[in-house]
C-alpha cells in the first residue's frame, strides 16, 4: 500500500512531553465499528470490559540504552560516538543505532564511559569493537564483557533511551525513570516502553482482578526501529527490524481457554498485539513462542488472536498507526485521529490512549 495513505496532520504541540498524573486520568478514546469515537478515562476501563475477558501485557523492563563514548583507530583522532542498543545477539553482542555511522568501520574500537581516577584497572569504561555494518546506521558491536557483567555496565554508563521527539526538546531527567516504566515490568532488555501499558497503576489493576478480568504477561523487548520513519513510498518496501520475544505455554494455554470460554483478548499495546499475532496458529489458537519477530501488519491482515487493543496515539506515516488502521478500518482510524486532535488528545509515548475494536465487529459485541 502507498504510505501516504496513513499520513494525517499532526500539530506539534499534540505530542506530549510529560505523562498525565496521576497514570490513570489520561484520556481514553473508545474507537468501534459503526458508532461515533466516544471520549472517557483510563480510569473507566473496568466500564469497558466484561468478566472474562483477558488483558495482555509486556512486562518488558526498559534498559538505558543509549550510550556516548569515543571511537579509536591507529593514526586517527578520536571521534565522539553515540549508539542506541535495540537487539541483543548474544552475550556479548549487541545491534545498535550508531551516530555518525558513516564514520564507523569494522574492526574499530568504541569506549564509553570514563576512567576511574587511581583505579589499577578501568572499571568505569566498557569497550566493544564494530563486527559489522547495516543499513540506516545499524552496526553490530562485540563487547569485551559479557553476560552480567555486561549488563551491569551498561546499567551503569547507559541513559534512558526517551523517543527522539520528546528527547529532542528536553532532556531527560529522574522523573523519566519512574514515568517511562510500567508498574509491572520486570524483563530488562527494552530500549523503549511498551507505553500503552504506563496507564496503569496498582489500584487500577486491583480493580479489573475483582472485576474478573484476568491479567497475562508475556514479554517482548520493544527495540529502536520502532522509532525509525517510513521512508519507503510502498509499504511492501519497509523492513522491520526483529526484536525478541517470549509467550510461555502456560500463558498461551490460559488465553486458549478465556477465548474458548467467551472471554475477548485485549492486547495492552501493539508489542503484545504483535507477539499474539505471531504466536497463534492460523486457525487463532496461541502456542509458545520464543525467539525474534519483524511481524509488519498492514490492512489486509487477518487478525488470529486479539479481539481488542487498547493503544496510545500514534504518528503519521508510522508502522503503528498502519497496524491501527489494519486492526480497525483505516478510515475509522483517520476519523478517530481527527476527533482526537480536534479534542486535544495528547500523543503518542507519554499520551493519552485508544481503546480500539476491529472492522467488522458487531457495534453491540464491541463494549
């Protein structure tokens, strides 16, 4: 499909810097097919949804990502070097996002970090070497640790990795540690949050448990090619990068029969969404899941395992809003955002969220 159809006018001040407070009053816009949009609350969702229907959620932990050191060559002058790590390929190797990457070659060394002052060694630097090249500034770096040890270090020298239009106007601050962290995360190895899940708060689980409304936690590590733009003029022309994932069988069997029993899948997020999706068999039943996916969904996907998604609002051209537009219609989507920002719904990682239900669902089945 061209991708200009999934552009839309977005005003810059609709992109939100800071999440609504508390979690739970952020705007909810519930999206079914055949009625008009229909404005609530987080807070609400227990109204939305029936006992035994069953929430999905990523319990992937945000890592801080982003690291600035020096790149060494023999015979060059050091060259100040920043790499975004979003796919990890073994114990000690990374794929990441490199700025300058042109600069970079294979064979060269990266430092980060700095010295520590009178130390007989230097536990304050990580270095890597670059093994490879990729497209778009992807490179992929070995590291002289490994395991633990690694992830220690970079726990260490790292920062949070906020998205570049929010990281772009300000910087990040201890705030973002607590607000870019969903309250039930706890699988480190994102560099982005799975940020429909930050409108949830103990209170509003507690409230869906007694409701009876089961809660399932499956992992996915949200990588930085979630931030890359669509370039390409078709969508056929995109490539997604891969990022890792796990579904268990017991979680799988336990959503089997919550659908099997009536019950409807609701997604928290497309990283869920697209972790069931690549998890379930075509006749849409869930199996175990381990290892990478670059699920691309587009329209004209057929949706096997999710029955609701619960979203933040996404931005133009972006592979996130073409997996709304599949999951709901595309002009349902396009009309929804246009009463979203004619009503001043906030965007995108710290916005306000959608409750959305697919095409062709019945409007009475749809709450």
């Amino acid at each position: 499909m061209r991708v200009d159809l999934f552009d839309f006018d977005l005003p810059e001040a609709s992109i939100a810097l800071r999440p609504a407070e508390p979690r739970g009053s952020a705007r909810l816009l519930v999206v079914a097919p055949g009625a008009a949009p229909a404005d609530r609350t987080v807070r609400e969702l227990p109204d939305l949804l029936r006992p035994g229907d069953a929430l999905v959620f990523n319990d992937t932990r945000v890592i801080p990502a982003r690291l600035h050191g020096v790149r060494t060559r023999p015979g060059a002058p050091g060259q100040r070097t920043e790499v975004m790590l979003h796919l990890r390929e073994g114990p000690d190797r990374w794929r990441a996002f490199a700025r300058p990457a042109k600069r970079l070659a294979p064979g060269d060394r990266l430092t980060f970090g700095r010295a520590v002052e009178g130390a007989a060694c230097d536990l304050g630097l990580l270095l890597a070497t670059v093994i490879a090249k990729g497209d778009a500034g992807e490179v992929v770096l070995g590291f002289d640790l490994a395991g633990p040890m690694l992830d220690e270090r970079i726990a260490s020298l790292g920062e949070l990795p906020l998205p570049p239009y929010i990281a772009g106007k300000r910087p990040t601050d201890e705030r973002d540690a607590r607000d870019y962290q969903t309250v039930y995360a706890r699988e480190p190895g994102a560099v982005a949050a799975p940020t429909a899940g930050l409108h949830f708060t103990d209170d509003l689980l507690a409230r869906l448990d007694g409701m009876g409304v089961s809660r399932h936690h499956l992992t996915l590590h949200v990588g930085a090619g979630t931030f890359l733009p669509v370039k390409a003029e078709d969508t056929q022309a995109h490539r997604m990068h891969a990022e890792i994932g796990h579904l268990d069988r017991t979680t799988a069997d336990a959503l089997n029969a919550a659908r099997s029993a009536g019950g409807r899948i609701v997604a928290v997020g497309t990283t869920a969404m697209r972790l069931l999706e690549s998890a379930a068999t075509p006749e849409g039943r869930l199996a175990p899941f381990s290892g990478p996916t670059d699920i691309f969904i587009t329209p004209g996907y057929r949706f096997r395992a999710v029955d609701a998604l619960m979203t933040n609002f996404h931005l133009p051209r972006s592979t996130l809003f073409m997996l709304v537009s599949a999951f709901s219609g595309l002009e349902t989507m396009r009309a929804a955002y246009v009463h979203a920002i004619a009503a001043g719904y906030r965007f995108y990682s710290y916005g306000d969220a959608s409750l959305l239900f697919p095409a062709g669902a019945e409007t009475s089945d749809a709450t």
